[in-house]
C-alpha cells in the first residue's frame, strides 16, 4: 500500500507508473483505493463510478477499470457535505459527522472489494488517502491504516518535497503513528525532487535515525505529470492558463492562430479533466478563471461540470459571469456546457427533492430552451454516437442525476443510438451536452477545433496518455528500488 504524508504528495502518480511498471514486467497488476474523495470520476465497464485516479490507473495496468477498485468514493457537494458512492452506486448525502458514523459498516464492503480484486491479481497496489498521520481521523478508518491492518499490507510512505518541510512530515509522521502501524511501514520515497540528490543524504541519514525507515528512492520532478489526467479539478489553482506541452518550436507553428477557450472554476467543479485533451492541444490556450474574476475576451467559454448546479449556478451570477456570457455572445463568441455547464445553459434547475442541496429551483441562463430537473437516480452509461453538426463519431460517458428537456432538444448536440443528446442554438454558437470525455475522441476534437477556425495539432490524446504512462514507469525505474519493492509486496509469482 501506497500512502502519503499528506494530501497532493503524488501518490496516485506513484502508484500508476508503478502499475504500467509492473504489468511490462508481465504481472497481472491491479489498483485498489479503498477510500476516495473526489469529483472527477469514470464510469467502469460494470456500470458503476470510480475515481478518474482509479481508472487512470487501471489503464496503467492495461485492464478494465472495475468498481471494486474503489469501493468507497466521496464526491463533495458542499463544504460540509459530500454523496456517497459505495461500490458504483450512489448511496445518499451524508455530513462530515454523518460520515464518522458510517465508516464502521464500510469496512466490509472493502474488504469485499478487495478480496475480489485480489481473485484475479498477481499483484496489488493499494493507495492511501491524505495521509495516516491524522490521528484524529484514526477511529475505523477505512482509508489507510486501518485498512492496511485489516487486510494485513506491508506500507511504502511518499513524501512531496517541493512544497517543504519533507523531513519533518516524515519524522512527524513516524511520530503520530503507533507502535504497530510504525512496523508496517517498509520505507519511503520522496517524490518531485529538483537539483542535485546528492544534496540530500544527509537529510536520508536523519530520517532513518529518527524513524528507522529506509528510503527507497529519490524521485526527480516529472515534468509530463502535467499530460495525466487530474486526480480531482479541486487541485486546480485560482487561475491558470495552460499551453500544450507538445507545442512545436519552430516559427511556423509560432504563427500559426490559437483559439482561447475560457472555463470558469465552480467551487463544487466536476470531472474537469474533461478539458485534458484540449489543454493538450498546442493551438489551444485554455484559462481557468476563479470566483470573483472576470471572464475575460475569449473565442469560447466553456461551462465545466458540477457536482451541486444550483449552488453553482449562484457563484456564476455572485461573479458577474452571467454578464460576462452575454457581452461575450453580442462579440459573436461561442459557449459550450458540459454536464451541470449543459443544465445550466437552460431556463430552470429545479430540485424538489434536495438532491444537491436544499429543495428549490434556480433560473438558469437561458441560452437553451431547456428544463432540468434532479431526479434520485443517477444515469452511468458509457456512449457512443455521432456529432450533429459535423457527422463526426463521438464517444464518453454519461454521470449525472438530472432530467434535461425542452424544445431546445429538437436541435441535438448528438445522437446515441437513435436517440437525440444534448441541444444547440439555432445559430449553432451555443450547445451543451451530458456526455463527459467527449474531447478524447479525435475526430470530434478535430471537427470542434475547426468550428474555432483552428487545426487539431494532437494525433491521438489516448496514445498520447499510454506514452506518458510508459515514460512514467520509466522514471520510476530509474530512480526507485523497484527490485525491494516487489520483495515488500510479496508478489505470488516469479517476477523474472
């Protein structure tokens, strides 16, 4: 089991090249995060939901991503309250409090995941959550040491150092843990690493002789973490502008036209990494754009996913982006919603049932002549269709618990199957859809990108993805006891 001395040290980066490492050695490798918290989520080839990290990972091991990978995922609604997803499946809202009660009946729903993954594994990677040092979240805790106990997991702790104070989360660590859970951790690794390792020893003298734990590896910034998929959109900075990283250097390509694309930051974002590929794009130059700041001149705003729309749909119009939409449609721009973005782009968001929040309704924006309306069930499917508009395939997965209707639905976004998805404008410069993933198809992104008179310069964003992931499990290899590591985990076959 992988686990943190804190939030955002990068362990499920750790953890996914070490799953492609593995699985290239010929392994039958599996991920396991009993306990996730997060809005950025996949639908799984069973019908239920995970956390993109999970999936990520799956990927990495070349399977299929599974429920049971990540048998307890808490999405957060507000900053009090989160849905519970336990094995795919939404089982209600719960408080932070409400949620210290039900850790003690999740246990064996954990356990039972893992036995399963287990059925069919060689070997496990399990990840922590925050980190095993809070001591006050340590009652039937189901996300690190406890778990770890329960299904009896030898430890590797990883530590960030470029945010500082590396010794001391590790020695404070040590310090917080009890006799036992000290004895299952094996050692260390300390991850983002920048300047010369040799500077370091004498620090890895002092660790080990204030805890005893070795340290297995000294891992070097990985610049191409930027390219993977984000763990959750709640990790993302106040305000960001992103350039691919593919982007070629000569000075054809510096002349050539960029399209800006602008996407607000909802305090309760979903699924964000929607906009990976176009992110990845080098004639795209996407801004994410916090609370409170303006919505500056751009070819397209992009409205993101949420996981509560009506509480976000008040932080929209708290911002002055309703205005911003408006001034920006009179200059002939274009907007695009996504998911909670899409229900937003309607007349009305009405939760009679308190779904996302307390009951109500809320007006939306009007752009689409559409209605929603929460409903207790929630839709996970994956899709496939075509786009309307250009007659491109496209693809991605459905995650939402509204109802969106109108007459706004006689002009689709997309058809699945023989069915219509999504709405448009009549003009065609505002549509919205419920389909997530969609910017990882090719063909569409191509067709999307030439609509904002500009050229897809990225072949295939999922090779893309498997390239990165290799070079992953190349850097770990280089600067990691892998070797130790497999003799930690006690691999029940030959790994030669």
């Amino acid at each position: 089991m992988v686990q943190g001395t804190g939030s955002d040290v990068g362990k499920s980066l750790v953890v996914a090249g070490l799953c492609r490492l593995f699985a290239d050695r010929g392994l039958a490798v599996r991920p396991f995060k009993p306990q996730n918290m997060s809005n950025n989520a996949a639908v799984t080839v069973d019908g239920g939901e995970i956390g993109r990290a999970q999936a990520l990972q799956a990927k990495a091991c070349r399977t299929p991503p599974r429920a049971d990978m990540n048998p307890v995922l808490l999405k957060p609604q507000g900053e009090r309250t989160a849905q519970v997803v336990v094995r795919g499946q939404t089982q209600g809202t719960t408080s932070a409090t409400g949620y210290r009660d039900l850790k003690p009946g999740l246990m064996p729903h954990v356990l039972d995941s893992f036995a399963r993954i287990e059925a069919d594994a060689e070997l496990i990677i399990a990840e922590g959550a925050g980190s095993p040092a809070e001591a006050n979240l340590r009652d039937n805790d189901i996300a690190n040491m406890g778990f770890a106990e329960a299904a009896d997991l030898p430890v590797i702790l990883v530590a960030d150092i470029e945010r500082g104070g590396v010794l001391a989360s590790l020695v404070g660590t040590h310090a917080l843990l009890s006799q036992g859970e000290r004895a299952r951790v094996k050692g260390y690794v300390i991850n983002k690493f920048r300047g010369d390792p040799a500077l370091f020893a004498p620090a890895i003298d002092i660790i080990e002789t204030h805890t005893g734990w070795p340290c297995l590896g000294v891992l070097p910034w990985f610049q191409d973490a930027a390219k993977l998929p984000a763990e959750d959109g709640m990790a993302l900075p106040s305000r960001t502008e992103a350039r691919s990283t593919h982007a070629h250097d000569n000075d054809d390509a510096k002349r050539e036209k960029t399209v800006r694309i602008v996407a607000p930051r909802w305090p309760r974002v979903g699924n964000f990494d929607d906009l990976d590929p176009l992110a990845a794009e080098p004639n795209v130059r996407l801004t994410i754009v916090a609370p409170g700041e303006a919505l500056p001149q751009a070819d397209m705003i992009l409205l993101p996913g949420s996981k509560a729309t009506r509480a976000d749909l008040q932080t929209l119009y708290e911002s002055g982006w309703d205005a911003d939409i408006a001034a920006h449609l009179e200059r002939g721009g274009r907007v695009f919603g996504i998911c909670g973005g899409y229900q937003m782009l309607g007349r009305i968001v009405r939760d009679p049932l308190g779904i996302e929040g307390p009951a109500g309704e809320t007006a939306g924006l009007g752009l689409l002549d559409i209605d929603t309306e929460m409903t207790a069930t929630k839709m996970l499917r994956h899709v496939s269709g075509s786009h309307v508009a250009s007659g491109q395939p496209i693809g991605g997965f459905e995650m939402h618990m509204g109802v969106s209707d109108g007459p706004g639905r006689d002009m689709p976004f997309a058809i699945i199957g023989n069915q219509a998805e999504g709405a448009r404008s009549d003009d065609g410069r505002i549509a919205g859809t419920y389909l997530h993933g969609l910017f990882g198809a090719d063909a569409f992104r191509r067709a999307f990108l030439a609509e904002l008179g500009v050229a897809s310069k990225l072949d295939n964003y999922e090779v893309s993805i498997d390239t990165t992931l290799d070079k992953l499990a190349g850097h770990i290899a280089d600067h990691v006891d892998v070797e130790r590591l497999l003799e930690i985990a006690g691999a029940r076959v030959n790994a030669s």
